[in-house]
C-alpha cells in the first residue's frame, strides 16, 4: 500500500511485477486527471491492474466527512453495484468512483 500518487511508470510496473493485483485508488481532481494522461497508455499494458479515479466532489465530500470525525465514531459502509454510501452519524456521503482501467478478467 502506497499513500502517495504514483509518480511513474516504473514503480507502477515493480508493484505489477511483485503482485497479482495492483489497485489504484486516485483523487485530487485535475491533478488526477493530468496525472492518468500522461500516463494512461503506459499503463494499459499491465494486465493485474485497476486504476479508479475519485471525482473531486466525492473528495471533498469525504474530507468533510473526516472532519467530522470523533473519537469514538461509527462509520458505516454500503457497497452497491457502482455506488458507495458512507455514513456518519446524520451524514451521508455517497461516491460514484471512475474506472479509468480494469483488470483484464482472465
């Protein structure tokens, strides 16, 4: 698990070469979206990964969400087809992700 944006190609293919699967999780908005076109067609090849983008409303929905936080929450998640519903207490935070590359189904 990485935190940061993957800056290259090359360590996006170490990770590929070392695990069955490789996911990654963007966000930012047009940071996101310049960083995937720079690098999206080196990374098409790569067949175990997944690139999913967050869109940037969805982030700071999110980032609201945190600062909302206590020490003692309960943050509930509900996964259904394409959607995800987290919730806090009164607030909810539903997020669409991106697919911006899926895993080749073998």
């Amino acid at each position: 698990m990485d935190r940061r944006r993957p800056a290259d190609e090359k360590r996006i293919r170490k990770a590929c070469g070392r695990a069955a699967q490789v996911v990654i999780l963007s966000y930012g908005g047009r940071g996101a979206e310049l960083w995937w076109a720079q690098l999206g067609a080196q990374l098409e090849r790569f067949s175990n990964l997944t690139v999913i983008n967050l869109p940037q409303a969805a982030s700071q929905a999110l980032a609201a969400l945190v600062n909302l936080s206590q020490r003692n929450m309960e943050l509930h998640c509900l996964i259904q087809e394409e959607h995800v519903w987290l919730t806090c207490g009164e607030e909810r935070v539903e997020v669409v992700p991106g697919r911006l590359k899926l895993t080749a189904v073998k």
